[in-house]
C-alpha cells in the first residue's frame, strides 16, 4: 500500500514538473455588430465581423529548455463571425511562427509574422490604434499598405532585444514579404525591418521603419512611422507622424482612386480617457498627398473582464484623383467583442 502511494505521489510530481516546463494555451476574440457605412454614395450595412477588433482563434505554447531559455510558438487564424468564413486566404494568416527567448539575449523567431510599425506604433500614436475599421490608424498610415505586405511578412526572422531601462530595439528580415521564395533574390519582395520602442510609466514612444527591395526592380518603398502617447491618468494623449516614400502603387493607397503621387506625409492627433466602467475615444487623422483626412469617435463600455460593448463613427475624405474630386467615407457601428 505505501509503494502505491509513493509511486502515485511520484507521477503526481512529474505531471506538475512537466506541465510547468510547457504551456500550451488556447485563445481568441469573437467580435461582430452592425456596420453602416457610406463610400462615394454607396451605402452598405448589415452584421459585420471584427469592426472593434478582428475575430481570430490561436494557439500559442512555451517550454522551459534550461539554462533562462525557453522555446515559444504562435499560430493564429482570423476568421468572420458573421459568414464563418478564414481570412487571409489560409489556415494561420495572422501568425505562424516559432523561436527561442531569454531574458538575457532576448527573442528570435522565424516565419509569418507583423512588421514593427504594425506591432509596436499602432496602438500609441492613435487611441483606436489596429481596430474600429475606418477609425483606425491604417486609414492614413501606410505600415499596411500592399507594397508592405498588408503590414505582414512572410518568410520572416526577426530578433526582439531585451529590454533595458525602458527601451527595447528590435529588426526583421523577410526573404520575400508575401509569397513564397523565388530562385535569385532580386525575384523576390525583399523587406528590412528596424524598430525602437521605449515605455516608462505614462510615457510610451515608438520609432519604426520598413524598407523593402521589390522584385519588379522599382525604387525601394520606405516606410517611417513615429508614435508617441502620455498617460496624465484622467486622459491619454496620442500622437503620430508617418512618411511613405517609392510608392509603387499610387492608386488605391488609403482607398484613392488613380494619382501620380509617389510619397506621402500622415499625421494624427487623438486623446483617449477613461468614462465609467468603459472608455472614450477621439482621433483626427491626415494624408497630405493622397489627400485622406477625417475623425472617429468612440466609446467602449466593460461588461466583464473580458466582454464589452462599443460603438463608434468615423468621418473621412478620401481623394478621386481620376475625377478630380473628393469622396464620403463614413462608418457608424456598434457590436459585441469577447475575448477568450
């Protein structure tokens, strides 16, 4: 009867060693609502996925190899809440990637993953940052933009630096930002990344910028975002300047219609402040040479830790250069978003 009982207090110890050396963990975010929105005249509404964020599941794990150094990976799919339809044309198009961290040396991975204007810039130089749709950054920045990928890399290894005293420097390199590698290098959309970041209690700014080499053999498309936010505890001050320089695809960058332009100046400036149990939101953005500019209201309301309620509207001009003429974007929307 003892040796049963030390042999199962044995497994029980194992078991628990082992399930604190690796850490598999799934998660995701459900979001839909109704979307009015007004382009050009155009009018669409209806139930939507993703407008406060986009819907994605994923799965992300650790393990505990030794020596301060654990092996980490991502796999992250999004999908439409309203139609159940995958996203970005394939199983894990969000993220798809593995690597190594320390906190000593810091992290390197490898695979599909965001550039550092996408992943660090974002959210503190606009309060509606990567979500709310029309409100967000990307209507006027251009760390999404196709010569970049849509913001991802494919192909991709990137190195994350400890963090010292606040600041944290990372750079990526992809073999080709959205397809698979070709033979020769000058066939393929080549992208270097470099990133510097610094949060210190209210304060967070961030300097990214992206070159990448493409395979069509015209100028290389540079991309500089800056970003900067305080906290004064009753309100948040955001604030950002972006500079795209080679554009290769003039028409339909920040939803234009034709245009020559080959580079481009944004700006925004948004405040955002607590309100109860949810959150306010206010934001103005501009694009001098593509010639979108426009505001966004919003307000979240907390539910619970991790469910809450929004609404939001956003009013933009977007330029038709081939008409000579200014275009009506407008958004209003509210919905339901739950993490899990």
């Amino acid at each position: 009867m003892k040796k049963t009982l030390l042999a199962a207090a044995l497994l029980v110890g194992f078991a628990g060693a082992a399930q604190a050396q690796s850490n598999v963990t799934l998660y995701g975010l459900v979001d839909a609502g109704f979307n009015y929105q007004k382009f050009d005249g155009n009018t669409t509404k209806g139930i939507d996925s993703g407008l406060q964020g986009q819907s994605r599941w994923g799965i992300r794990g650790t393990e505990d190899i030794g020596n301060g150094l654990k092996a980490l990976f991502v796999l992250e799919s999004g999908y439409t809440v309203d139609n159940g339809a995958s996203t970005h044309n394939r199983l894990f198009g969000r993220y798809a990637y593995v690597g190594l961290e320390s906190n000593a040396a810091g992290r390197l991975i490898m695979g599909r993953t965001t550039n550092l204007a996408f992943a660090w810039a974002a959210n503190v130089s606009n309060p509606f940052g990567l979500g709310f749709s029309t409100s967000s950054i990307g209507t006027t920045f251009g760390y999404n933009d196709a010569d970049l990928g849509g913001g991802r890399a494919d192909n991709a290894v990137y190195y994350y630096s400890p963090s010292f005293s606040g600041f944290q420097a990372a750079a990526g390199y992809s073999f080709n930002i959205a397809a698979p590698e070709q033979v020769g290098s000058s066939n393929n959309n080549r992208l270097m990344d470099f990133g510097l970041k610094y949060s210190n209690g209210p304060i967070n700014a961030v300097a990214a910028y992206q070159i990448v080499d493409p395979a069509s053999g015209a100028d290389k498309f540079k991309n500089l975002t800056l970003a900067a936010s305080y906290n004064f505890g009753v309100a948040t001050v955001h604030a950002g300047y972006a500079n795209a320089k080679d554009i290769v695809t003039p028409g339909g960058y920040n939803r234009t219609v034709g245009g020559t332009f080959t580079k481009d100046n944004a700006y925004t400036l948004g405040v955002s402040a607590p309100v109860g149990p949810g959150k306010v939101y206010a934001a103005y953005q501009k694009a001098t040479k593509s010639k979108v500019d426009g505001f966004a209201l919003g307000y979240t309301y907390d539910l619970s830790k991790r469910t809450n309620l929004y609404a939001y509207y956003s009013d933009h001009e977007v330029r038709n250069f081939t008409a000579a003429r200014d275009m009506k974007l407008r958004q209003f929307a509210l919905g339901l978003q739950h993490r899990f």
